[in-house]
C-alpha cells in the first residue's frame, strides 16, 4: 500500500503536467501530442481519483469520456474524448465553429486538475480506512481458524482467539493516542481504554472475562478450558473487534 507522502507527491506530479496540457491544447497543431500526453496523465488521475474520491470519480471521468447516451452535440456535451479523436465544433450556417475546442478542452483539463488537487485532503482517512478493512478481514480469517480449532484443540483455538482480542484492543489504544507499556495484556489495556472512555463499564467487565478465559486457554492451571469456554472467548472476540475501533 502506497504511503501519505508517496500519494501526495504523485498528485503533485500530475498537477504540475496540467500548464503544458493546456498549453498543447490551445494550438490545432498540437492536438495529436495533447492527445498522447493526456492520455497518459488521465490513466495515472483516474486511478488516483477512483482512491481518493470516489463521489468524483464519475465526475473526473466525465470530463473525458463522450456519454454513450448523448443526443445531442453541442458545447455543453463536448469533452476531451471528442478532441482526442479530431472531432471539431459543430458550425452555423456560415460554417462558423459555434465554440471553441480548445478552449473548452482546456476548461475541462483544469476541472479535472482542480478535483485531483482537492483529494489531498482525504488521504489520511482514506489509507485509514483501507487499513482497517484489510485488518478486519485478517481477524475475520484468524477467528474462523480458531473456530475450526476448536474441533482439534481447545488451547490452542482459545490461544489464536486471543491473540486477536488483544491485537485489536492495542490498535484501538493507538488509535486514539493512548500511551502503552511495551508488550501490554489485554487487562493492561482494558483500563487505560475504559478510563479513555473507548466504552463503558459493562463491555470493561466483558473484555476482562475475556482476557481470563484467554489465561486459561494460554497457562496450564488446575483444569483444562472448556468448549463452550472456548466458543464463548472466540464469539466474544468478534463481537469486541466489530464493535469497539
């Protein structure tokens, strides 16, 4: 996954091409070099875009592409695609051009430069939230392990379904910039998170069971865990990491 900085510089990049863009637009002579060179820019901002702001992607696009529904041919329906492909301005009955190509070309690119740059204020929660839904599916697919374990090995499925709960409960400390003790348990974060107000003191005294039936899963004491012990941490787990964030 691409870092803050690597983003922000390749949107930088691309709006610093927009001047010669629109410089190449402005001459007839130019259009089969702005149709190379754009072609190449609008491949790059689109997937940029489609990231970032995918409540204007359908808009960037539609400075480009020619709607596969439009009735009519004017100034109003007339995008980049039309130029790139050589298509001129309809003309009066003096075979006059009713609008200006290259004009409104150029209006079209800086409108698309303009949305490119406005993304540079989502990145960080974008990231963030790809990040969490990448690690939500790997503690869905740790807990589905663990529930399989369960079949074979009691310790073992309790042991995986912890790992998880306290995996989850540092991320959320994090998140919310609490201040950590290296290698911390999952009853050393239930305090600082619960005096945080991350939650209430009921889901503080839910984790807390969890964390000791985990104790139980993890250290050999007088007994052996229980399967519906187990069932109980493992269904507990999930129930915490969609839940708490």
């Amino acid at each position: 996954m691409p870092t803050e900085n690597e983003i922000k510089k390749e949107i930088e990049a691309l709006v610093s091409e927009v001047p010669e863009l629109i410089r190449l637009a402005q001459k007839a002579k130019d259009t089969m070099i702005f149709a190379g060179k754009y072609q190449h820019w609008y491949s790059k901002s689109a997937k940029v875009v489609e990231l970032l702001g995918t409540d204007r992607y359908a808009e960037f696009c539609a400075y480009y592409l020619i709607d596969p529904k439009r009735k009519s041919y004017n100034a109003g329906t007339y995008v980049i695609q039309d130029y790139t492909q050589g298509m001129g301005a309809a003309q009066d009955y003096l075979k006059q051009p009713l609008w200006d190509v290259h004009n409104l070309v150029s209006i079209r690119v800086m409108n698309q430069s303009q949305i490119l740059s406005s993304l540079k204020s989502r990145i960080d929660s974008v990231l963030a939230d790809v990040s969490g839904k990448f690690l939500a599916e790997i503690e869905d697919e740790e807990l589905a392990v663990a529930e399989k374990l369960v079949r074979v090995n009691l310790r073992a499925a309790g042991a995986v379904a912890g790992v998880v709960l306290e995996g989850h409960l540092q991320r959320v400390a994090r998140n919310h910039g609490i201040s950590l003790k290296k290698n911390p348990t999952i009853s050393d974060l239930n305090d600082p998170l619960k005096s945080a107000n991350i939650y209430d003191l009921p889901v503080w005294r839910k984790i807390q069971h969890l964390a000791d039936l985990r104790n139980l899963c993890d250290h050999k004491k007088d007994r052996e865990p229980t399967e519906p012990e187990v069932k109980e941490l493992i269904i507990g787990t999930a129930s915490i990491v969609k839940s708490i964030f």
